[in-house]
C-alpha cells in the first residue's frame, strides 16, 4: 500500500519526529507538509505550503485533495493560558483542517496526537485533558475510513532531531530505566510514527491508542520491514 500523508506540527517535537520517519519510510511515497513557518527540511518526497491561518484552511482546499493519510501532531502546551485560547488553537484549529480533509478524501486514515489520559468524558478536573477529549470525540465523528486517538506519555527523542524539548533532552540518558520501570507511560518518537504507518495500512484494533498499543503497532511495522529487508537480500 502507498502512502500519501499530510502532516502537520512538524516545526514541534512531535511532528518533526512523524515526518522524519514518514520521509524515510518505503511505503511513504509522498509528504505535504503545512505550516505557519517552514520546516526547513528538504527530500523529493517532500512538498510544504506556507499558511498563516490555522482556522481557515479554504484558500489550500485545491491541494489537500488525493492523500490517504493525515498526521496531525500540532499542539501547546496548557500552561499558562486560558481554556478559551488552549481550546482554539487544540480542538478548533485541529477540526478547522480535519473537516474539510474528510469531506476531501473520506477514504483517509486520521491520526491525531492527543495524549496520556485524555478525558473522554469531557469532564474531567484538567482543563486539558477535557479539550483534548472533546477534540477526539469530535475526530471520531468525521465521515472517515477510520481515524486514532494516539495517546502517548513519556517520549524518548529520536537523536539528531532540532525541535526535542530541552526536558526530554535532559531525561534521555535515563529514558531506557524508566521504560523498563514504566511500561504503559513510555514510548519514542520513532515508535510514534511507525505505530501511525502502521495503522494507515493494516489499522488497530482500539481507536484510542495507548502508549503499549503504541509500542506493539511499531513493533509490528518494525518486524515487517525486517522481513522486507531479508526478502530484498
């Protein structure tokens, strides 16, 4: 199965670490990525537009058309700014393009980046953790092929990459201790957008992907391509 992608975040952490392993991935065959600023990567799968307006996407609506996968890792962090600003930027921004990419192209696997313990309810203390659940509730509704809630912890970095957290730089030397003490909370970038190709060609079976449903996805694609190097040998 070939895989066109859309992606966005890839000028964050998250995002940069699903592009590069998108870019480097066979069955990959293209990459749109968009952006208020560039990425500043270059490869021949790659194409970038430039768009200031993250909640209104109708001026780029002629190019969005033609792809089967949507990655979608933008994100804030909560601290420090009101629920209104925090829910305009994660959930209407975010449904601002998963909207029209499902009227687009129904037949696309949707990937979204909420994260560790996200309220589905809506209703939780966090403020956060309601928007991001109300985010995926309303990703759930889109007339798609199937879409993911991918609900990852702990990230370790994938090195060589420009956008990793400050946080997660310091925390790397020790990150392999706390996998082995905290299994359902860690997982890597890499891991990350392997699990996401992987469920753009085969799907999973839970929709709101947890950190071990992470690691088991990657682990699968990880085998696969394994086994493609061998018969390629």
């Amino acid at each position: 199965m070939s895989i066109k992608a859309i992606i966005t975040g890839s000028t964050g952490m998250v995002g940069e670490g699903v592009l590069h392993e998108s870019l480097k991935h066979p069955d990959i065959e293209s990459v749109l990525v968009i952006n208020r600023s560039s990425c500043g990567v270059e490869h021949p799968k790659l194409t970038e537009i430039i768009h200031s307006d993250f909640s209104d996407f109708s001026t780029i609506e002629s190019k969005l058309s033609g792809y089967n996968a949507a990655f979608l890792c933008m994100g804030i962090t909560s601290l420090g700014i009101s629920e209104e600003k925090y829910s305009a930027i994660t959930h209407d921004m975010t449904l601002a393009l998963a909207t029209p990419l499902a009227k687009l192209n129904p037949e696309m696997t949707l990937c979204y980046v909420s994260g560790l313990g996200t309220d589905s309810t809506e209703s939780g203390r966090n403020m956060w953790v309601r928007v991001k659940g109300r985010t995926e509730n309303d990703l759930l509704k889109l007339p798609l092929k199937q879409s993911y809630m991918f609900r990852p912890g702990y990230i370790q970095p994938t090195p060589g990459l420009k956008n990793t957290y400050t946080a997660y730089k310091v925390l790397n030397y020790i990150s392999p201790v706390l996998r082995k003490l905290f299994p359902k909370y860690v997982s890597s970038l890499e891991e990350i957008g392997l699990a996401m190709i992987q469920v753009v060609k085969e799907g999973a079976e839970n929709r709101h992907v947890e950190v071990l449903d992470i690691v088991a996805l990657a682990n699968t694609q990880l085998n696969k391509g394994k086994s493609r190097d061998k018969m390629d040998n």
